[in-house]
C-alpha cells in the first residue's frame, strides 16, 4: 500500500476530498466551503493508495515553526481496523518530524481516541465540541 504525498488541485486531491467528505462530513450534514479547501494549498496532503484508488488520507497544518497540525484523517469505512490509519499516521510523522516540526498535534474526535493513545498521543485539556460532536485536543512529542 503505497503512502505518498499529493499535490493541491490535482486528481488525486479531488479523491481526497471525496473521501473526507464521505467520512468526516456527510454523516454530520456538513459540506466543506469553497475557502476552506483554497485553504490547503499549504497543506501536506497525504493520501494512502491501493493503484489508483485512495484508501485513506489525512492533511497536516503548521501552526508554526515547533508545531504542525494533523487534521482531516480518514479512511474508507469498510477498510478500518487493518492498519492504513496507523501507517498513516507513521507517514505522517515522519514527513513532519523531517521538515523540521518537533510536536503534532489535532482535535481528535471522541470516537478516534484509543486509536491515536495507541500510538503515543495523550489528551490535554478537556472536552469541547466541534463540527456539533466531542473531541480533544491530543499531542505528541516527535522523537528525532
């Protein structure tokens, strides 16, 4: 399962997406605005792939020179629980620990928490709701 970065605007960012929509959004009634995407022209797009077709995709932010921000993870439904999440977040992690970033962090939803303590995030701070549903904020040290 080839991970890779993708470039803003192109076919396979138009995968993405779709995907985060499917995932992320349309279970919540929500939709994303056009601004909001314009937006992630600065972004690390990530995206998971079996051939051509996207299994699984997260974005990371930078807040500034110490910190990024991953946001946006999402995997097929029915291909959950078999490690793409995971391999992701490795991707992920390594892309920012080597563009220099020393701590990740996101506002993880409740539902998504054992899975990122798994792999060494710890909740700081307490609950809050976004996009209408619970989440934490979540934080991990980049070990170099």
């Amino acid at each position: 399962m080839p991970i890779k970065q993708i470039d803003f605007g192109t076919k396979e960012y138009h995968q993405m997406t779709k995907l985060r929509n499917e995932i992320l959004r349309k279970p919540l009634h929500l939709h994303f605005a056009k601004e909001e995407l314009e937006r992630e022209k600065n972004d690390i797009l990530i995206g998971a792939f079996e051939e051509d077709k996207m299994l699984g995709c997260c974005l990371l932010t930078r807040i500034d020179k110490s910190n990024v921000r991953l946001r946006q993870m999402a995997v097929q439904n029915n291909l959950q629980g078999r490690g793409i999440g995971a391999s992701l977040m490795n991707f992920a992690e390594n892309i920012a620990r080597d563009s220099g970033y020393k701590k990740m962090v996101m506002h993880a939803r409740k539902t998504a928490v054992g899975f990122y303590e798994k792999l060494g995030y710890n909740v700081v701070g307490n609950e809050f709701i976004e996009v209408s549903i619970p989440h934490f904020v979540m934080e991990k040290k980049l070990k170099f």
